[in-house]
C-alpha cells in the first residue's frame, strides 16, 4: 500500500492516509466547496452582471442600424465566454445568438455546472498537493500534520491561483473588452497564472530550506518575498489590458469584487470541508496505529 511520505505505518504496515484517501475526499469537499461557491456566486456575482448586460444591450439599441454589433466577453465567477448580440431576445431572458441558452439557464445551471466542475477538480488538487508535503515540510521531529498540510496547500493556491492572478487580469463583465482580443487576453491571464504557479512552486521550496537551516520565521519571509519578487517582476513586464472604455466604475468594482468573492468562497470550502475530513482520517490513522502498535508489543 502507498504510504504517504512522513507517517509512520504501524505493525502489518497499514496506514489509512493514502494518497487515494485523501483525493477521494479531496473530490468531495471540492464538490461541496462549489455547491457554496454557486451560492455566492449567484447571490452577488449575478446582479451585477444583469447590470451589465443591460447596459450592453442598451448600447447596442442605441448605434446605428448600419453598424454591426461588437462581440464582447462575459465573465460570470471564474468562467468567461464570448457573447454575440441577437436581434430576438429568449422570452426567459437575455440569450447569446439566436440558439445559444438563455440568461435564465446561464445564472442557474450553467453557473452551477461550472462552480461544481471547477471546485471538484481544485478539491482533487489540494489534496493531492497537500498529500505531497505531507511529511516533507518543516524540520525533523516536527513534520507538518494532515490538517496544516491541508490549510498550507489551500492558501498557497487560493494566493497563487485565484488572488494575485485577479489582481493583475481581473475578470471582466459583459460589454467591457473586444472581441477581436479575446484570444489575446485570455493568453496573458493563463501566462500570467503560469507564472504565479511555479513561483508558489519555488517558494516553498526555498522557505523549506530556510525553514531547516535557520529558522521558522526565515523560511516563511524569504519564502514569502521570493514570490512577491518574481509575480511583482511578472506583472511589471506582462502587457496590461485596459479595454474600460466609459463603463461605469460602480458596476464594474461590484462585478470585480463579486468574482473575487466566488473565489474565496471557493477555496475557502475547500479548505474547511477538506480540513475537516482529513482531520479525522487523521485521527483514525492514529487511534488504528496505536491499536496495531499495542497488539505488537504483547
């Protein structure tokens, strides 16, 4: 059996944290983590984009009939989508092309699909990166445990995933960006979190090393201002992306902030949901231990 790295099997070699274990409940709290993601989501990520898109189509009603409409991008929560105007508007709300699902079924079962998808997927990845470091971080004698293994992996992805690539790309609403650039943008946002990735990667690589050879608090500022350099670098030299226009500033902060919102909520469910349930795993695998290593010793 696959043991993870820094946990000790007792007696018959048994041990119940596994790296499938931990995905498996990595998967579930994922899957919960987006069923509350697509709670906020919809309570305040959906308002703003209605405005939005009101206003965008308000546009559109005002040009002139010679000109064609521009195609725009939508954002709702993490997910984006090219849109297209149509002349007849889907008797359930706001529709993109004349076969495309209607605003009612975006802001319901399209934004469930994806919060779901996506929690699930970041729930399988936290668990597999906090199997990972189980065991390895931190200093002889003292390995990190299940539950910090669990809360160290999902704050380094929420900051490296979700925080410092939406403060550099923020997520945009309807009527804001061009469609000839969406292409353009959406390379620079996955370069950009590329980039944020592997720098997380090497910071806690570094701040290990410095945690072992000089201390606690040496490991986690140089590792913290080992990232801080390389994004800062990165988002200094990346090209900005500026298609406001005359938007109105209000509407576009609360759809901004909401995403960022549907985000934490995100990370932060799987933090917790996983926590707790690697906790108790863990608990397990400890009273089980103690049991075999009992029954060895008689």
């Amino acid at each position: 059996m696959t043991t993870i790295q820094g946990t000790r099997a007792p007696a018959g070699g048994r041990t119940l944290l596994t790296p499938r274990a931990l995905l498996v409940r990595g998967l579930l709290a994922g899957l919960v983590a987006g069923l509350l993601a697509f709670a906020v989501g919809f309570a305040v990520g959906e308002p703003p984009i209605d405005d939005a898109i009101a206003l965008e189509e308000s546009a559109s009603a005002s040009a002139p009939a010679d000109e064609p409409a521009a195609d725009h991008d939508h954002a709702e929560g993490t997910a984006a989508h090219a849109h297209s105007d149509s002349d007849e508007a889907a008797d359930e709300g706001h529709s993109h092309g004349e076969s495309g699902p209607s605003r009612t079924t975006q802001k319901t079962v399209g934004l469930l699909t994806a919060t779901v998808v996506v929690g699930t997927a970041l729930g399988g990845l936290v668990a597999l990166v906090a199997a990972a470091v189980m065991g390895r971080l931190g200093r002889p004698g003292r390995r990190i445990r299940p539950t910090e293994a669990v809360a160290l992996a999902s704050v380094l992805g929420f900051v490296a995933v979700a925080l410092v690539p939406w403060m550099k790309y923020p997520a945009a609403p309807p009527a804001v960006g061009s469609g000839d650039t969406i292409g353009e943008r959406t390379g620079l946002y996955f370069a950009f979190l590329l980039v944020s990735v592997l720098a997380a990667i090497g910071a806690t690589y570094l701040g290990q090393r410095l945690w072992s050879a000089v201390s606690p608090f040496a490991g986690v500022v140089g590792g913290g201002l080992a990232y801080v350099a390389v994004v800062g670098v990165a988002a200094a030299v990346m090209t900005p992306v500026n298609e406001l226009g005359d938007f109105p500033a209000d509407v576009l902060w609360e759809f901004r902030l909401s995403s960022l919102l549907t985000l934490a909520a995100m990370w932060a469910g799987i933090a917790v949901v996983l926590g707790a349930l690697v906790g108790r795993l863990a608990a397990a695998d400890d009273a089980d231990r103690a049991r075999r290593d009992l029954a060895a010793s008689l």
